[in-house]
C-alpha cells in the first residue's frame, strides 16, 4: 500500500513530492477586474509544502461569473496576475494546476456583462441555491441564483473555443495543469445530468456520448493545449449540490466519462468523495454520506489514470485508510488548509490543527483569515489552533 507521504509522478508527466493535495477553495481576494494579486501569491506560497496545489475556481470568460472577487484567465492582466502566483508557488518548491469552470446558471445578472441572464443547459433555474454576488441593496452577499437562458447549439460549440483560449493563458501564466471543473452542479455538471438535461441537440441528455460531449470537447482542446499529463478532471457524481436533481443514470455517466478520461490518458480524475447535499456542508447528511466503495472500485477499473478522493478527511489516519483501500491514490483537503497552511507538515509530526473562522471563507478583508495563519513550529499556532470555528457557508 501506498504511504501519504510518497511521491508520486502524476500523469507520467509532473512529479508530487507527496499525495496530499490542497483542493480547490473559492477565497474572494483577487483586485480590481478579478485579477489576481500579490496577497493571492503569498496565500499560494505558504502552502506550496502541499504535492500539489488546486487553485480556487476561475472564470473561463465574463460570461462565467457566479461569484463576485472570483478570479479569471480571460485577460492579459489576470494571465500576468496568475504569473505572481505560479512563480512562488514554485520558488517554494510546489507544483500548481488551475481549476477552471464555467458557472453555467449558478449566476446572477448583477454579476453577469450587461446584466444579461446566466448562462443554462435549460431554463432551469437553481431554485433552491445562493451565488455571491450584489443584492437588490446594491450589496455583495448570498442571493438566490437567476433564472437562465438556454444555451444554442453554437453557443456552446463556442465556449469550447473559449476554454481553448483558456488553457493556452494558463499555460503562458506558468501553471504546471489544469483542472476541469465538471462537478458540484456547475455548467458541466449541469449538461451530464440526465434529470435537468433534456435538451434534444448534439448535447442533449437522452444519450451518454451526447450529455457528455461538451466536457468531451474541452477536455480534447485542454489535452491540445497542454498535453494529457498536465490535465485533470473534477467530477461530483450523485451530489445535489446547488440543486442538481437526483439523476437515475449518474452512474452510468461516471463510468462513461471514466473510460473517456482513459482512452485520453488524461491525468487524473478528482471525486468529490463525499455526498454533496442541496445546501450546506455542516448538514449531517454532508458529513456521514459518501460515494459508494462498490462504485469506487468501478470507477477504479474503468480509468486506468491517478485518482484524487476530496471531502471530510481531516487527519493522517483517515487519509491513509483511503489509501489502504487501493481506491484512491492521492488525498485532497479543502477546509483543513485554510488554517493550516503547512498542512502536510502538521499531519506527518501529528501536530495540532488549527480552526479557521468561517466568516473569514470569502471576504474583502484582505490577509484577515487568509495569509496569517502561522506556521505550526512557531507559538502562535499553537494559540491559533485553540480558537474555534466551524463552516456553515455555501461553497463552490
Ligand atoms: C471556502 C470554500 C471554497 C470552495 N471553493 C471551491 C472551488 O472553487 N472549486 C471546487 O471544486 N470546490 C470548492 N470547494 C469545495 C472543496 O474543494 C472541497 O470539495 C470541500 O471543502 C470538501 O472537502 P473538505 O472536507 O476537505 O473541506 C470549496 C470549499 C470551501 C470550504
């Protein structure tokens, strides 16, 4: 069995100095035009001690915008932003991939170029889910998701070109890969989903090669782009999170996207492992449900490539017995390394965890909650891990 703290040469391409992996985390700190910034850099760095770093969700075009201070690689001040970041992440010794996503209707006009609708697999709208974004007072916050237009055929043929463009600007900021981001009731999520795809084009949802085209395509553009060592993909199956229906053919999608993933030799495939529910991750349902073992080693059959489990690990022990399983080779945590920015170090010496202050997760209050958590050979981590806290927030 593997030990948490080997390496590993992810895709035959991009060596990890060890299988802990710091997931994707929406933080809301880019500067003006949603571009990223030395203060981005910093909080990048301090956990650069991670095999590999996910960097929060970014915005593929305007068009993608479900959450206000979100960062984008559209532009070429974003692009030369990311650079700030890429280059020390690197100068600390980490390697660094770019999740990228299109929002599809977890959207809002206030967010959106000229107030225009979101962008949707349907005229669905998320009905029971919040984006964060500027409220009729004019002030950011959590409001329900709009409603969204229908995406034409061409359109969406389109935004395949979009995310192209995206993953070359990625690869000029210095990133060592991208991350597709195909789960947690986003646009890609949205178009496999069986139940709220009932659209009847070339992406429509009666078949499977069909509802997974659209990540098909930008999957074959990523791997164009960058190579298949240097792409992964992040998928949610079952979940329910910003209000995906329960979907009758999840698994049979799974498997397929699997065995696609596969014959790309794309380089790994991360599972939300655990079961997203409608709304919050504090909901017991959150905490105890996750994805089948049985369905796990399917997937573990049908994609020969590196495989990422996210959600609820919070220690060394629990981290290595997923790995025990043979399911899963490398462990990504979110929440845990908001506060702990040497997150690796701590679990291999078994020191404590420090807490991080929700109200903290996305906010304009620039390093507060952000880059100052210290480091755990130093006293005041130890005053930090004794103060509390506990995530009641939405999330991405
Ligand atoms: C503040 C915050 C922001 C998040 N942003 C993203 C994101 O941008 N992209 C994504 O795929 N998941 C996002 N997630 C989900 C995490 O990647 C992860 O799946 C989730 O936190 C469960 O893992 P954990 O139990 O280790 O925290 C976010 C979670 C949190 C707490």
């Amino acid at each position: 069995m593997v030990d948490l703290f080997e390496s590993q040469v992810l895709g035959a391409t991009v060596a990890l100095k060890s299988r802990i992996v710091m997931a994707p985390m929406t933080r809301t700190r880019t500067s003006e035009d949603d571009v990223p910034n030395d203060l981005m850099a910093t909080y990048y760095g301090q956990r650069a001690g991670a095999g590999l770093i996910v960097t929060e969700a970014t915005d593929v075009a305007p068009s993608s915008k479900g959450y206000a201070l979100t960062p984008g690689i559209h532009t070429d001040a974003q692009r030369q932003g990311w650079r700030l970041v890429t280059d020390e992440v690197h100068r600390q010794g980490g390697t660094i991939f770019m999740q990228i996503w299109h929002v599809g209707r977890m959207a809002h006009p206030s967010l959106m170029p000229d107030g225009e609708a979101p962008w949707g697999v349907t005229e669905d709208r998320a009905e029971h889910s919040d984006v964060f974004a500027h409220g009729a007072d004019g002030r950011l916050g959590f409001i329900r998701a709009g409603t969204p237009r229908r995406l034409g055929t061409d359109d969406v043929s389109a935004l395949v070109g979009t995310f192209a463009q995206a993953f070359a600007n990625a690869r000029q900021a210095g990133f060592d890969g991208v991350e597709i981001h195909g789960a947690n009731g986003y646009l890609f999520d949205q178009f496999m989903n069986s139940a709220l795809n009932t659209r009847t084009d070339r992406y429509g949802g009666g078949h499977v090669e069909d509802r997974t085209r659209f990540l098909m395509e930008v999957v074959d553009a990523a791997v164009r782009e960058l190579g298949p060592g240097r792409v992964g993909v992040r998928l949610s199956p079952f979940g329910k999170y910003n209000s995906m229906p329960a979907d009758p053919l999840a698994e049979e999608t799974l498997l397929h996207v699997c065995e696609e993933l596969g014959r790309r030799s794309v380089a790994y495939l991360h599972l939300v492992y655990q079961l997203m529910p409608a709304g919050n991750m504090e909901s017991s349902e959150f905490k105890e449900r996750h994805i089948d073992h049985a369905v796990l080693a399917r997937v573990r059959a049908a994609f020969p490539g590196t495989i990422i489990w996210c959600g609820g690990f919070t220690d060394r022990e629990s981290a290595q017995a997923a790995l025990d399983t043979g399911l899963v080779d490398l462990i990504a945590f979110g929440r845990p390394y908001i506060a702990n920015p040497d997150l690796a170090e701590r679990l291999k010496h078994g020191w404590p965890p420090a807490e991080a202050d929700p109200s903290t997760y996305y906010t304009r209050r620039g390093d507060v909650g952000y880059t100052d958590f210290p480091a755990c050979s130093t006293a005041a981590a130890h005053a930090q891990a004794d103060r509390g806290g506990s995530s009641r927030h939405p999330m991405p």
